[in-house]
C-alpha cells in the first residue's frame, strides 16, 4: 500500500531579504514567528516514518504557524491533491 501525503510550507526566514520584510511577514503569521526550514523537515520526516505515520493517508499538512487560516484558497488544494492522487492509482 501506498501513503499519499502532501504539506505545505508558508514563508520561511530564507526567503526574507530585508528587515521591513521581516517585520510585515511576522505579523501576517498568527504564531508570530517565521517558520525555519527545520520546522519543514521534522514534519517531512515523521510522514516519511512509516512506523509513526502509517495509518496517516491522504493528509493534508500544512506547515505556515496558521498563516493560511487567513487564506481560504489553501483548503481547495485537498480537492487538487485528490485528483492527483486518484489518476496515480488508476496508472498503478
């Protein structure tokens, strides 16, 4: 069997280029911290875990400190990603 997850990661502190950007990015994020790319891979890795995430199928994970709460059009990408997923298990 095959475990289809996907995530989603918002702003991180790499792509942040001058302090004014800083500041309006870290008041946009309701956690009021901007994500760092560890915060990214401790969740990749425990997907990847098949002993911890096992039964964990089809989850969309997003990754932002609540920033997409703000941002209806994030929710649509579950119905995307069950396109995606649907079409790659016809072709198996």
């Amino acid at each position: 069997m095959y475990n289809f997850n996907f995530f989603f990661k918002s702003f991180s502190n790499w792509y942040i280029q001058c302090e004014q950007e800083l500041i309006t990015e870290h008041s946009r994020i309701p956690y009021q911290c901007i994500g760092k790319p560890e915060d990214v891979a401790e969740a990749i890795l425990f997907l990847a875990d098949r002993k911890r995430s096992n039964y964990i199928v089809g989850h969309q994970l997003v990754i932002d400190g609540g920033a997409s709460l703000q941002m209806p059009l994030v929710a649509d990408s579950l119905k995307i990603f069950g396109t995606v997923a649907a079409e790659a298990m016809q072709k198996k």
